[in-house]
C-alpha cells in the first residue's frame, strides 16, 4: 500500500509570511490536497535572537486568510532540541558521527588557506579518526556526521532532475554545536522524517542542502523523502525579488484588497500553469495541479497581470459573496472607513443593489471600497476637482433645471428615472450625456462612478433630491 503523502511548509518567524513563502505553502497545499494527503506546519524557530511570537502570528494569520491552513497544530523546531540531540549522539554511537575539538582559530586558518587556493571552505576531516583523548583541554566539542569521502550523492529532485553531488565537496558538517544546539541541516531531517513528510516542496535556494541532508537520512537508515525544489520568484526585470517589486509580506497583499482566491491564483500560475488555463477555482488548481509540472526557471512577479487577474475575479464572483468580502476585510482596508459610515444592514443593502455596476471595473476590494464611498459619504458632498469643474461650468443650472421633474417622478427605478431625463433633455434639444455628466457630479462628488440612473436608483429618492438640491442651490 502506498503511504499517504504528507507535505510541510516550513518557515523562520522572523517577520510576515512573504510572498514567496506564501506560494510555497501554496504548492504544498495544492499537492497535499490533489493526493488526498497531508500538510503539516513547522515553525521553525532556532534562531531564538531573531525568532518571535508576532511573527508566528504573523505567518499562522496569513495562511488562514490564504485559506491554506495546515491539517495539525504547528510544531516549534526550537521546543524539540532534545530530539535533535538524541538522534546525533545516535550516530556518534554508530560510527556515522565523530566529535570535533578542533579550535575557532583552526577553523578560521582552514577558511584562510582555502580562500588562498581560490577553493570552497570544507573542514579538512582532522579530527575524523582521532581518539577524543587526544582533546586539548577546555575545548567543548561539536558532532560532525563521519561523511562518505568518495562517490557521489544522487538527489531525484521532481522539479530539478537528478542532481548530483560529489561526496568530497559535501565534508563532515556540524550536526551539533558545542553548545549542545543542532544545527538547521540536522534540524530539519530529524524533524521531517518524526511528522512523516513523504515529500519536501520548498524553493530551489534549498537545493544546495539537499545533498548534505540526504546524507543524514542515509546515515540513520530512513527512508529519504520525495524532494522538490521550486524556483525562486523573480521581478519583472529578471532581478530577485525585493520589495520594489513586491516581495512584500501576505498582509500587505491584505491592506491593497487582493481577495484571497485571486491572489492564489495568481501565485499558482508564477512557476506552474495547466494548458493555456489562467483563471482558476480553488478546487480546479487542486484538482490539476502536479508538482512534476512545476518549471525549472525562475517566474517573474507582474502586479499588471495580478491587478487583471483580480478583476476577472472580481466580475466574476457573485454579489453577496462579494459584499459579504467587503464587510469582512474592512477593517483590513485603508479606505475601510467608507463602508462604516451607516448601520452593517444599511450598508450591505446598498452594496448589494450597487454591485453590479461597481464591480465591472474593479481590479481590487480597494478600489470596490474606494468606488462605493460616495454611497456612504455625507452631505454635502465634497467635490472632487473634475465635478467641481463640470459643476461650476454650467453644471449646476442643469441640475437645477432637472430637479423639478425627477422630483415628481411617480416611480423611483433607473429605467423610469432615464425616461424622465432622456425626455428633459429632448425638450431642450440637448444630448442625454449633457444631463448625465452634471448629475453624476452632483450624486457622487465624482466624474466618474456607475451608471448614473443606476446610483439614483441606489441611493433613493429622498438622498438623490438632497444631493441635487444642494448643488442646485450652491
């Protein structure tokens, strides 16, 4: 019977759950729920200078808001040192593993002599087959695993291919520091195979590890897991990602009203496609996606291409869900404020008759929240620049002139109000947008916003004639 697989994400508390990292957790997601497997989370804390429990936080806050909660509470790296402990004193006692005296000095004098030769820094295996009596004294000792000095070490990596490393450029690393610490490289073997991960998804900045952590798995007789190592995230110009280019943490994604699905969407297609497929469900990406599929070279990060992947989402999501998005991530928004302006049921009201019309051209829950604040705003309306100008140049007399007749409109729907202005404007022999323009003005301090019978309509008889009085009296 096949094991069920079982993925991990992996990261250091010490700061938010970036980008890449959110992307990360994304394939093990998607790969742990396409095998009907699992995904556990491991924090891992060893750093305890840098670790810390806002960041924790932090990262448990923005895999839930992703929706890629893990299937087990998390588990602290830090809080099973004894373990890591345990299991290289394990392979002390089986010959695997040697102690090391060698001093800070000699350590930096094999440093100097490589970097003298133009050769990567390996430790030159002098205490590999010597008796610890031989120790000078007041030297504590670290444990270095008694590596193979010939031969190579074969990784199968799922995205990668088979990479190959030579066994003499691996040297007899540190599994314990003097301290009694375990060093990340033996951490994380030791750890992975207690939760039972089958298979290792994480960026190919990893891939380099994987040569020396494969060793210790062989070393202890455990099975080695499946490996996979993604390509790093790229901006657009090819360079590494920074902040410039929008490696910034999940919450920021939060605070500019990228919804959830759309954000994953775009970070499954940064590396993985299926087909000429570019907007996709939830459960479509769990139900295609493969990490064999994954490609070799670096994805590039375009905010163009997320802000039109996000309207697609946006338009295509239905109205309720969509107020009910906005209603949840208010307090998550800049512009927030806009939708607390009047009672929760008065608000959903109104977002709900106005969606169709905001959504069209909505590229975020900002600016859904941003195009929506007229509704909510209070009288009298500040004007922005242009409706001011459309206003103070003739504009306000058109309202004037129209107000009488939508006032004794018998029915309060855009389709009868339009009638009603179509008709005002006939009678003066002038084109309908001539009226619509100053109206829009006066209803939303805009020059822009949804259709403008469809905001009387929204906003009712008794706001729309007071906006409209107090622009035709100005």
């Amino acid at each position: 019977m096949t094991a069920k697989v079982v993925t991990r994400f992996a990261p250091s508390p010490t700061g938010f759950l970036h980008i890449g990292g959110a992307r990360t957790a994304l394939f093990n997601w998607l790969y742990a729920r396409h095998t009907g497997g699992r995904m556990l989370l491991r924090i891992e804390d060893t750093d305890r200078e840098r670790s810390t429990d806002a960041a924790v936080d932090a990262i448990i806050d923005g895999l839930d808001w992703l929706g890629l909660k893990a299937d087990e509470p998390p588990v602290s790296q830090f809080e099973r040192a004894a373990r890591h402990r345990e299991v290289a004193e394990e392979m002390l006692a089986a010959d695997k593993a040697y102690l090391c005296f060698a001093t800070q000095a000699e350590l930096e004098e094999m440093r100097e002599k490589a970097k003298t030769e133009k050769r990567p820094p390996r430790y030159d295996g002098r205490w590999r087959d010597r008796d610890p009596s031989e120790a000078p004294e007041g030297v504590k000792p670290v444990i270095r695993i008694k590596a193979p000095q010939e031969g190579e070490t074969l990784v199968r990596d799922q995205v990668q291919g088979d990479v190959r490393f030579p066994n003499r450029d691996l040297d007899d690393f540190v599994l314990l520091r003097s301290d009694g610490t375990p060093t990340y490289m033996h951490a994380v073997v030791v750890d992975d195979h207690d939760m039972g991960v089958t298979h290792i998804i994480r960026g190919d900045d990893h891939l380099t590890n994987a040569g020396r952590q494969t060793l210790i798995y062989q070393a202890m007789g455990w099975d080695v897991p499946v490996m996979a190592h993604i390509p790093l995230i790229h901006g657009e110009d090819g360079a590494k990602l920074s902040k410039r280019h929008g490696a910034l943490g999940v919450e920021a994604y939060r605070a500019m009203g990228y919804p959830p699905e759309a954000l994953l969407n775009y970070l499954a297609r940064l590396g993985w496609s299926h087909g000429d497929d570019e907007v996709m469900s939830i459960d479509q990406m769990i139900e295609w996606f493969d990490i064999v599929d994954v490609n070799k070279g670096a994805a590039r990060f375009d905010f163009a291409k997320l802000n039109a992947l996000t309207g697609v989402h946006i338009r295509s999501t239905a109205d309720e869900k969509l107020v009910e998005m906005l209603m949840d991530e208010r307090d998550h928004l800049p512009n927030g404020a806009n939708l607390k302006a009047a009672s929760d049921e008065r608000v959903r009201q109104i977002l709900l008759q106005a969606m169709p019309g905001l959504k069209e051209r909505a590229k975020s829950l900002v600016e859904l929240t941003d195009m929506a604040g007229f509704y909510f705003a209070a009288r009298p309306l500040a004007m922005d620049e242009k409706a001011e100008g459309i206003l103070a140049s003739g504009g306000r007399e058109i309202v004037a002139k129209v107000l009488p007749a939508l006032s004794a409109a018998p029915e309060w729907n855009g389709k009868a109000l339009e009638e009603i202005v179509r008709a005002t404007a006939e009678a003066d022999g002038l084109k309908l947008g001539k009226l619509a323009q100053p109206l829009r003005a006066a209803l939303t301090g805009r020059s822009t916003s949804p259709g403008v019978f469809d905001v009387l309509e929204v906003l009712g008889r008794e706001e729309s004639l007071a906006r409209l009085s107090d622009q035709a009296s100005a």
